[in-house]
C-alpha cells in the first residue's frame, strides 16, 4: 500500500464484537450511493452529491483502494473508514496518515463508528508502529467531535478552512495519558 507504506493489502477482514471492517465488494455499491447523496452525511462535506452522478459515476465492481474499509453490520454496509496518507487537501496533515469515517443516519447512535474507527486504528497501530494519526473536522460536527475525543484524538488547533471553523487532532497509538484506551459499544 504505497499510501501508507509497506503494508500488505488487504488485511483480512476485523471482527470487533458487532461489525466486520473489509474490503469494499460490488454488492456496496447500493448503499455507498445512498451514503454520499445524503444530505446528512452531506452536512459538513458541502452537501449530498447528485444521485444521478453517482449512479453514473461509481463502477460497479471497485477498484481496490488500499485504506478504504467498509463496515459491515449483520452482512450489510452501514459506513466507511478511510485510513490515508493525506493528499494535500489541508497543510495541517500533509504527508501524515490521516483518518476518515462516514456512516449512513440509520448507523448513529448506536457507538458503531467508534468501535469500528478504534478496530481500525489498532490495525494501523500494529500495521505502522508508533506512527500517529491526524482527523480533521468541522467544529459545528458535534457527532465527530464527540467521536475523535472517544478515539483519543488530542486536540492540535482550530482553523478556518472550506467556509467553516476545523478541528484538527492527532491519535498517537497505545494508551492515552492517565489510562488505557477503552472504546466499546
């Protein structure tokens, strides 16, 4: 996986004690149209895209996409984790590994992002010994926010970027000052 180094890709699949973190198959194709047109998941990432563009434009067999995992609730897709090395869209996380999640409205509240995003960061961890993680989101995103403190994430700075006030945080692997790591349902 050049984006992250020399990691094999993909790992087989993670099991945590309700999900399933995989590689994405033709049969998500359904629900990842679903998850970017909506306008939920939209709120913070500059609205819904068109479904008709979406249809047009994901394949129907993915191409493979190393730190990209689905996650799947009782066989079927409910979100996505990416775990990549930044492209450049901030200057903040240039060059560092960085991590992403969108799960569909059906999926909150129910804490399935955060153990599917702590199932992930422990592959990282053990993928990339030592190396950190960075998460960027908006400040209005009170889900997310909540989400990166659950995670560990440790706040670096606040910033304006995209219309919007970001945060910006790093997760270091291993346990968090005064404690160990504890992320369940």
């Amino acid at each position: 996986m050049t984006e992250l180094g020399p990691v094999a890709w993909p790992p087989a699949p993670i099991r945590t004690e309700r999900l399933v973190l995989r590689e994405p198959e033709a049969r998500d194709r359904t629900a990842v149209i679903e998850l970017l047109a909506s306008p939920e998941v939209g709120t913070y990432l500059g609205g819904p895209r068109p479904r008709d563009e979406l249809e047009r434009g994901i394949p129907r067999v993915p191409a493979r996409r190393p730190g990209l995992f689905v996650v799947e609730l009782d066989g079927v897709m409910i979100g996505r984790i990416t775990l990549t090395r930044d492209t450049g869209h901030l200057r903040q996380a240039a060059g560092r590994a960085e991590l992403g999640y969108l799960f569909l409205p059906r999926a909150w509240g129910y804490g399935y992002g955060a153990e599917a995003c702590a199932a992930a960061l422990d592959w990282f961890a053990d993928a990339l010994p030592g190396e950190p993680v960075v998460l960027a989101t908006q400040t209005a995103n009170a889900r997310s926010m909540r989400l990166a403190a659950k995670l560990g994430f440790v706040e670096v700075e606040r910033f304006d970027a995209y219309g919007a006030e970001q945060w910006f945080g790093m997760w270091s692997p291993g346990p968090p000052p005064g404690g160990a790591r504890s992320v369940g349902p």
